[in-house]
C-alpha cells in the first residue's frame, strides 16, 4: 500500500491487480476482526483500528471500481 494514490496515473491492468489485493486484504481485515470479537478479552482499540483500515480499503476499493467502469449515459 505504499504506492501512488493517483489513480490517474496508473493502467487498468495495474488497477485490476491493486483491487483483488485490496479486496483479499479488506476480507483478512473481516475475519480478524470477527475472531477478535468472538474471542471477548480482545482489545477495544485493536478492534477500532482494525474497523478503520477496513473502511479505509473499502473506500480505495470503490474508488479503483469507480476508475476501472466506464462512465454509460443512458
């Protein structure tokens, strides 16, 4: 996730490649969180921080989805 953020800048090929990572990574993200909650002693924090990378890649994820489907006026 160190890369440029400028979507502009980047060929569909390599935004293909960032949003399957980044949708592996947001489902990780899913199931650490879901067995940190089961687990109940789990730090409210870690969890917080958690939550907030996940929306993060989320909103990353939307913006690349955005970029990759061709704007279509009906």
């Amino acid at each position: 996730m160190n890369a440029p953020s400028d979507l502009s800048m980047k060929s569909d090929d390599v935004l293909r490649y960032e949003l399957v990572v980044f949708r592996a990574e947001h489902s990780d993200l899913d199931a650490a969180i879901r067995a940190l909650q089961e687990v109940g002693t789990s730090d409210q924090l870690t969890i917080r921080r958690l939550k907030k990378k996940k929306l993060a890649l989320k909103d990353r994820i939307a913006n690349i989805e955005d970029r990759l489907t061709p704007d279509i006026i009906a």
